[in-house]
C-alpha cells in the first residue's frame, strides 16, 4: 500500500508535466486559430492578400 | 453542481460581510487608476487606447490577488472550520470549485467598476473599442490564473502569511519567464525552441498577446490549462493533508 502523499505527490508531478507539455504542443500545433477583434483588423491579412499568399508557389 | 452554486453564494456574501470586499475593491481602483494617469503618462501619450491601463494590470494582480487568495483554505483550516466543510454532503472538488469561483466573480467585479476609465477614453477620443473588450478578457483570465495558483498556495498551509508569500513568489515565477530578464540569461547558449518554450509558459506572453486584441486560442487554451491544473492541485493537497 503506497502512502497517500506519494500517491498525490506522483500525481501532481504527472500533472505539472502534462501541463507544460501539452502548453508546448498547442504551441506548437494550433496555428491561426484566433478572433481579430481590432476595429480595423490589424492582426488579420485581407482577403486579396491571401489570394495572393495562396498563389505563391513554394521555390 | 448544485454544491458549486451554493458554496459560491455563500463564499460571495461572506466577502461583503467583512470590510475586506470594500478594502480590496477600494485599492483596487485606486491603483489601477493612478498607475495608469501618472506611470502610464495616460494623457502625455496622445493616444486613445487603454494600453497604459492593462500594462499595469499583470503587476497589481502580482500581490492584490493573493491576498484575496491566501484565505480561501489556510483560514479554514486555521479556524478548524475545513472539518465542518468537508464532513457537509459535499465532495472536495465541489468546494474547491465554489470557493474559487466566488473568488473569481469578487475579482471581475473589482475589474468590472473600473468602467469609468472606457467612459473616460470614450469621452476623450475614439478608441478601439474591440481591443479594449480584448484587453478585459484577458485581464479577466490574468487574475483566474492568479487565483488558481493563490488557492493552491492556500490549500498548503494553515498559515495566511505563508499562503500570501508562497503565492507572490509563484505568481511572479509564472510572470517573469516571459520578461527579457530571464529569457536573455537563455538566449545566448540555448536553442531557439527552450527559449519559445519558457517563454510560451508566461503569463505575461500570453496576457500581452490578449491585451493588443487579438484573442488566439493557444492563448485561452494556456489559461483554461491552467487554471484547471492548479485547482486539480488544490484538490490533491487538500486530500493529502486533509487531517492536518
């Protein structure tokens, strides 16, 4: 029988891992996800600037 | 859930009981008011935004809201209260939850009667009204993390002062690993990617990245992760050492 505070001990760290782990994969993974939401669009390309990006081949 | 409902109404009317609700609100505002008119040169800038304003908010969090935190255990355990608690019909994780809650509404209200500074802005130009909405969403999230991690620091000790400090220290640990200060210790022998990964753990990153109006998921996802990890330990400290 493992003692109750090892137990929550382990977890915790598993826990601390999974936290900062999962931190860098979304980091890493989830790109573009977001809402602008500057009056002007700021932060966003416009429509005729990602027709253009989409055209561009890659060399 | 019914139990989460009703610890938050409890929690919340017992923070209007004492003066600690007015106290709080009160300096609040205060400092977040002055910071921005005299540090932040909100009229020497020239510009209509509230920059200035949310600029402060990371650092007044850094110590107003652990000291909203520190009692949300350590005084139940202090007082002996936390054996009445958890012997009610209801689980630990639904008080963990209703106590943090509470806490978390106590703070947006705080946040909420800073509204004069957008009528000021308002009044005084033409602001970005979108970004400004980003600007409170993300204080907003600031001050859950603040609040999670503070509760955690609670849950640890019978002694406010401990859970004050504990909590400070912390809280400035998850700030400063955003901050050229540590970063730049990294930048000359480190990879590219260990520097984007400290620097990806920041509350001040993430805030910031919120503040300019953007609200990119990645940077809700960080929040919500979180908040859920600290309160996930609250719960395992308050069972561990739960007699104590």
């Amino acid at each position: 029988m493992m003692k109750r505070s090892t137990l929550g001990g382990g977890a915790l760290l598993a826990l601390a891992l999974l936290f900062v782990g999962l931190t860098i994969l979304f980091d890493h993974a989830l790109h573009g996800w977001r809402l602008d939401l500057t009056q002007n669009r700021l932060y966003s390309t416009a429509p005729g600037t990602d027709r253009i990006l989409k055209s561009l081949r890659e060399p | 859930m019914h139990n989460v409902g009703v610890i938050l109404r409890r929690e919340l009317r017992s923070y209007f009981a004492t003066p600690l609700a007015y106290v709080f609100i009160l300096i609040f505002l205060v400092l977040a008011n002055s910071f921005t008119f005299y540090l932040g040169g909100f009229f020497e800038r020239g510009q209509a935004d509230l920059a200035p304003f949310f600029n402060f908010h990371p650092w007044l969090y850094l110590f107003l809201i652990p000291a909203l935190a520190m009692r949300l255990w350590a005084e139940e355990r202090k007082t002996g209260s936390i054996e009445l608690l958890l012997t009610q019909p209801v689980t630990l994780w639904e008080a963990v939850l209703g106590k943090y809650f509470a806490a978390w509404i106590f703070a947006a209200l705080a946040l909420a009667l800073t509204f004069p500074i957008w009528l000021t802005v308002n009044y005084l130009g033409s602001p970005d009204n979108g970004a400004i909405l980003a600007g409170y969403v993300g204080s907003l999230l600031l001050a859950g993390g603040f609040l999670a991690i503070g509760s955690c620091m609670s849950a640890l000790t019978r002694n406010q002062v401990i859970a004050f400090i504990l909590g400070v220290v912390v809280c400035f640990a998850f700030l400063l690993a955003g901050f050229p200060l540590v970063l730049d210790v990294f930048r000359s022998w480190a990879p590219q990617a260990l520097i984007d990964a400290i620097a990806s753990l920041s509350f001040l990153t993430h805030f910031e990245s919120i503040a300019k109006g953007v609200i990119d998921i990645r940077d809700f996802l960080y929040f919500a992760m979180l908040i859920a990890f600290f309160l996930l330990a609250t719960t395992i400290a308050l069972d561990v050492r739960k007699a104590e």
